[in-house]
C-alpha cells in the first residue's frame, strides 16, 4: 500500500459519505488497481455497488476479499501459535 492508494481510498469514502457513488466506485476501483489485496477497498467497492442497486456485481466484489480475509485470519492464527511458543 503506498500513498496513492490511501488517497484514493480516502477520496473514494468521502465521495461515498456524500452520495457521490460512482465517483467513489471509481476511486476504489483505481485503489485496488494499485492494491488488489487491499480488503477495505474492496468492501467500499461493494458498498458502492449495492448502493447503486448493482447487486451482482457487489456480490462479485465481497467475493474476492473473501479468500483474501482468510488468508489474513490463517496467518494471524499461525502468528498467535508462533508468538505463544
């Protein structure tokens, strides 16, 4: 995650807290261009997607952060196993 990815996930939550989805679509789409891994991006994607009454397309969305959100929990299990020994 650099710098341009905050930003633009951070315009793409002000755009959405105003209503502005498409615009918001847009920056989050551009955020998980330069980090597809980024969870939050996608679920603001998502959010934007429903909002805009796009629900298959949300769904498809959530749908790829969730082998991402396992992935993170599988590590921080093994984490948690490592740092307790």
């Amino acid at each position: 995650m650099d710098a341009s990815d905050v930003l633009s996930k951070n315009k793409g939550i002000c755009l959405y807290r105003i209503k502005r989805f498409d615009q918001a679509l847009a920056s989050f789409d551009q955020a998980i261009k330069l980090d597809p891994n980024d969870v939050s991006a996608l679920d603001n994607k998502g959010r934007c997607l429903f909002d805009l009454k796009r629900f298959y397309d949300a769904i498809n969305s959530y749908d790829q952060a969730i082998p991402i959100i396992q992935h993170m929990q599988k590590y921080t299990i093994v984490m948690v196993r490592v740092l307790k020994n």
